[in-house]
C-alpha cells in the first residue's frame, strides 16, 4: 500500500446571505450601506411556521429564539439611555396558522417566515436566512432551519511509484436536524439587523478565518459566517449598536435626531466617504 500525502487541506465557509462582496486588502473593517431605513418603530410580524412531521416542537423553538432575538435588539439599543422608558421599540407578534390566510402583512414593517431550506438547489448551503426589501418599505426575512455541518471528503490528485497525493476539503451538508440554538440565534439577529438598516461588517480573510475557527470574537453580529468551530455564542455587539445609531440618531427609530446627532451623522458619513473613496472595485457573486 502506497504511503498517503496531504497536499491542501480547504475549509468552505458559508456566508449567511446569498451573496458576498470580492474584498481587498483594504477594504476591511466597515459596515456596507443598506439602502433601507426605517421610518417609525417597526411591528415585527413572526409567521407561525407550517408543521413539520420531523420537528414536533418547532413553532416553540422557532418563534421563542425569534422573540429573544428581538428582545435583544431591543434591550442591547437601550443600554445606556438616559430615560426611565426605552426610546427604541421594536413591537413583536406573532400570526398563528389559523391567521395566516387573508392576513394583511402590509400592517408589518418586517416579516419574518420559516423554510426548512432554499428551494432553489444552487442557493443551498449559501444562506441560512435572507432578507429581502419591497418598494413599500418592508422588509421579509426567511429563516432556513435545517442544522448545517461540515464533513470532510479525499480527492486523489495524483501518484507516484512510491506515494498517491490527496487533497482533503470540507464540504457542507444538511443535518437532517434542527439547526442548533447558536445557529439560529446568530442567523436571526444577523437578519434583523437587515432589517433594522445595517448592511454586513467586512473583515479581512484572516480575522474571518479566526472567528470561524473560535480563536477571536465576532466584532459584529453582521459578520457573514454560519459554519464555526468551537463558537457557541454570537452577541449583537457595541459597534452594530453604533451604527444603528448613527443611521437613526439617540432618540429611536423615525425620531428627530438631536443637533449632537446631527453632527456625529455628519462626521459619520464623512468618514464613509473617505473610507468608500479609498476601497476601489467590489463585486457581487
């Protein structure tokens, strides 16, 4: 038997929207736009999801982590408000399945919806949820909760008299269980924070490679990753606060920003315009 050689080892990482941005070097560490802003303090609809024979308690798990996720947007938003009552108010529902049908979603200013996993087969393991706008101002978020992992495959690449070559990559596949808690905690606040009007934090290929191997934290919840080793815990983090912050201001979502809000928006914008002069060619995949 002939002695066996690695010669590359590759890890894919999926990115939790269904497409990326080509970085460069320089380009890193900075929130995208979205060309969404909210108006007034969102309602937030959860659609009760349709039954599934493999996952009896699914409704339960699915719309309680959504309503902590909300909660936490929300409580993460009011820290540090110098009021007795919150000035950021996200409103939560939740529509039964016996609602559903004949539902006037326009009274939503965000709707949330569950599939198991995208139906189209080539947007399969790029996406565990996505959001999307309507010209009516709305944002739709779909949540796929089908559990994703990586299983490693061989590939001979070649042989000699003495050793054959492979090459080892990881490759994605469903689970045919329930996404796990920090999966869907993770996928869930990502796609709010969409909805809310932040677009994703690019970090460099090697602080991304860290993150999903758990040597480093996320700096933002807007990080695209869904696959990680040994992270069990993604927080929306001081920097997706303020940024949230300085698209709306201090005083919540649709209010009239203070003069120092003004000015910090400003100088925010400022700065993006001199980060986005510098960044060059960036594509979409």
């Amino acid at each position: 038997m002939k002695p066996v050689v690695i010669i590359g080892i590759s890890l894919m990482i999926l990115l939790a929207v269904p497409y990326a941005n080509v970085v460069f070097a320089d380009q890193v560490n900075y929130f995208q736009s979205e060309d969404f802003k909210l108006d007034h303090s969102p309602t937030i609809c959860a659609f009760e999801p349709q039954p599934d024979s493999q996952f009896p308690n699914l409704s339960q798990v699915l719309l309680s982590r959504t309503q902590y996720a909300v909660l936490d947007w929300q409580n993460q938003l009011n820290l540090g408000v110098p009021t007795r009552q919150p000035v950021w108010i996200l409103n939560y529902k939740e529509i039964p399945s016996s609602q559903q049908y004949g539902f006037d979603d326009s009274t939503c200013d965000i709707t949330i919806h569950y599939e198991r996993e995208p139906l189209d087969t080539n947007e399969q393991f790029q996406e565990a949820g996505v959001t999307n706008f309507s010209y009516s101002n709305q944002a739709n978020i779909v949540i796929y909760y089908l559990g994703v992992d990586v299983k490693q495959g061989e590939t001979l690449v070649g042989h000699d008299a003495n050793y054959n070559y492979y090459q080892y990559q990881y490759a994605p596949f469903y689970t045919n269980h329930l996404a796990s808690y920090p999966q869907l905690d993770m996928t869930i606040r990502h796609e709010l924070g969409h909805a809310l009007g932040l677009g994703h934090y690019i970090v460099s290929s090697a602080d991304l490679q860290n993150i999903v191997t758990g040597q480093e934290d996320t700096p933002s919840i807007m990080v695209q990753d869904i696959i990680n080793n040994g992270v069990v815990h993604y927080s929306i983090t001081p920097l997706d606060v303020n940024e949230i912050k300085s698209i709306y201001g201090d005083n919540g979502f649709g209010q009239p920003p203070s003069t120092t809000d003004k000015f910090s928006q400003i100088i925010n914008q400022f700065d993006k315009g001199l980060s986005s002069s510098s960044q060059g060619l960036s594509t979409k995949f």
